[in-house]
C-alpha cells in the first residue's frame, strides 16, 4: 500500500531527527531476513543503545539532502535499514558485523561516521577497533608486566639467599 505524503513526511522528519541524534550510521541490506531475525537484532541493539529504522531510499535521499549528508542511494543495494549508534560511535558498526557474519543474508553496505560516508571496508575496520575497555586492560597490562618481571627477579634473589642460609644452618 502506498504511503501518503503526509505520512511521507512524517517519515522524513523522524529520519531527520534520528540523524542529528546519531553518533555514527551503518547502511545493511535486510533483504531475505526474516522476521525472528529482525527482532533478534533490533534486541542487540538496543542494548548498547543503538537503533534499527528500516527506510525508503527515496526517503532517504530526500533526508540526507536536507541534512547536507553526500550519500549516494543508488549504490545502496538491497532492502535498506538504517542502524544508528546514539550512545557509541563504533557499537552500531560492532553489532552489525557481528550480527552479520552470524547471518549471512545481512549485507553491510556503508556508513556515516563523523557526517562522512565510509565504504563496507572501513565500516568492518571500525567493527573490528577494540572498545575502549579492552586497550585499558591491555594498558594496564603492559604497565604492569615489566614491574611484575622485576618483582619476581628480586623474590628469586631473596629465595636463593634464603636456601643459602638453611644450608648454612644445617
């Protein structure tokens, strides 16, 4: 059934200010996913405060025109939705790469990441970027490893000198 342009526009404004809100954008093709599927993302993403909007490319070019974002709708294949990172810039781009080497038929075709758009390659590299968290622990771990080696060197003397000493005793 067609859409009225009042509801056209109501979809474009709410595309609008999903746009001003997000902090990074990944373009996939949900063609062939079924339903379960949909809902089993949408849930992913929601938890690292992340959005699914499935759209129109019409309506998308109409909305990134007015936002001044360079998007070349053409290139886009597939049927297209929109995951939007709110919270993180590279969560939407590290769920839906997950999710899409889980399911096969989700196809990753672009992004928008700092109202630039980026290839299907970079989208994966910034999947791929550690989170914040994890370069901590490796910080913290290779801060620590060099003062940990030099403890246990100085515990290895203090053995030695220990053994030394029950053999002198004895």
């Amino acid at each position: 059934m067609p859409l009225t342009k009042e509801k056209k526009k109501k979809i474009i404004e709410d595309l609008k200010e999903k746009i001003d809100k997000q902090k990074s954008m990944v373009f996939v093709s949900i063609a062939n996913l079924k339903a379960k599927e949909l809902i089993d993302l949408r849930d992913k993403l929601k938890e690292k405060d992340c959005l699914l909007f499935v759209v129109k490319k019409t309506l998308l070019k109409i909305a990134s025109q007015e936002k001044k974002l360079l998007i070349n709708v053409k290139e886009l294949e597939g049927e297209l939705a929109l995951v939007f990172g709110l919270g993180n810039e590279i969560s939407a781009a590290r769920i839906a790469y997950q999710f899409s080497l889980e399911h096969e038929k989700l196809k990753i075709l672009g992004g928008i990441f700092k109202n630039e758009f980026i290839d299907k390659e970079k989208v994966i590299e910034l999947a791929q970027i550690s989170s914040g968290e994890e370069l901590l622990a490796k910080l913290i771990g290779s801060i620590s490893s060099p003062m940990s080696g030099f403890i246990n060197a100085l515990e290895g003397n203090i053995k030695g000198l220990i053994y030394i000493l029950r053999q002198v005793k004895t």
